[in-house]
C-alpha cells in the first residue's frame, strides 16, 4: 500500500509526459529513484484486481486524462497507433443503454446488486480498433493494460468488459455506438469500466506451471 500511495503522489504532480515520450535515460543521481520505482510498478501489477464493486461518483476528469494518455503510451507496431478511445461518465448515456441492455438480458436485471450493464462502473471507457491494422487488437490489448495498472496506482478500479461491447455493436443499441462517433474503419473492440472500488478482491491462482524456461 505505501508504493500504492507513492505512484498516486508521483501522478498527480509529475507533468503528463512522464506516461511516454521523455527522456529515455534517468541522470546519474536518479539512478536510485528509477530502481525504486521498478519496486513501485511490481506492487502495482501484483496487486491489481479486476473491480466489479464501485462507490457511486465518477472518476475526476483530470484523473481520467492521466489515465488515458498513459494508455496511448503503449507500445504498439509501427507507432500506428491504431485505437480510438472515448470516455463516457454521463449518467443519462450510461444509465440510457443500460434500460435497452435490460430489456434484452431481463434475468440479470434481477440481480438486486445490478445498476448498469458496466459492472455499475461509473466511467467507461470504449476501445475502438483500426480494422485495416492487423496488429489492432494486440495492441490495443497493451493500451487497456497501462490504463488498468496506472488507474489502480491511483487509487481507481477497473474492469475490461466484452459482453457490454458486444451489445454495444447489436441493433437495439446503435443509436448509443452512433454517439461515440467511432470513425470510419474503427470498430467498438471492448470497454472498460473505472471506478473508486467498493470491494476489495482476493487474488485468484495462476498457473506457474504454463510457465517454462527454455534452454
């Protein structure tokens, strides 16, 4: 929790580009601050969980902002950058698509917990991928994961959605996709969903054993 508290400071007063694009070697007298920070980005992602649990308010804007230039940071080939991002935490939209969502998967609106089809996340974020790049969809896998583990040093939960982007791309939702404003040859890939987190998830098992080391 104390490297959590530290990379929160450390993004909310470092100008934006640190997320990509500076320097790419760290002054002599840095050299301890960089090798603490390696510590810093390990706590994150072993401590980062996927949040179905979110308090009511939206992500500050500002907050989102750092979190989606860290995602277009992302490597990707060629630098082409072949994703389009738009974020949504207006209550009217979210709430809106959720009612046509409900119509359509009535058993889930029973669910008492149930508030929007976003995981009742407050922000959304939608993914577009360039359909003409056929390296789109890895790379904007890299996209959704430096947003996830940069939003979780802030203190914010995430959660990549498929089933609410796939509804997204079905007929009784398309007046909610037009409003995105996708351009033309980009297709809604995935969402997710941020929020400050009202739950905190155990870790689940991995499987060391599909990891090998090849001599």
């Amino acid at each position: 929790m104390k490297y959590l508290k530290q990379a929160v400071a450390a993004l909310m007063f470092v100008p934006l580009a640190a997320c990509g694009g500076g320097s790419q070697t760290a002054p002599q007298a840095d050299q301890q601050a960089a090798s603490d920070s390696v510590n810093q980005v390990v706590e994150t992602i072993m401590s980062r969980r996927s949040v179905r649990k979110y308090k009511p308010q939206a992500v500050e804007r500002e907050k989102m902002q750092v979190i989606v230039d860290c995602g277009i940071n992302a490597p990707n080939a060629m630098n082409k950058q072949p994703w389009e991002i738009r974020v949504v935490d207006n209550p009217e939209y979210i709430n809106g698509v959720t009612e046509l969502f409900k119509k359509s998967n009535p058993k889930m609106a029973e669910d008492p917990s149930f508030k929007n089809m976003f995981r009742n996340a407050p922000t959304v974020v939608f993914i577009g991928n360039d359909t003409n790049s056929s390296s789109s969809e890895f790379d904007c896998g890299l996209l959704a994961e430096n947003m996830m583990l940069s939003a979780w040093s802030m203190g914010i939960g995430s959660c990549c959605l498929g089933s609410p982007a796939r509804f997204m791309l079905s007929p009784e939702a398309a007046d909610y996709l037009k409003k995105l404003g996708f351009s033309e040859g980009y297709k809604l890939l995935y969402c997710i969903g941020f929020g400050y987190p009202d739950e905190a998830p155990a870790a689940k098992p991995r499987d060391t054993e599909k990891i090998k080391f090849v001599d």
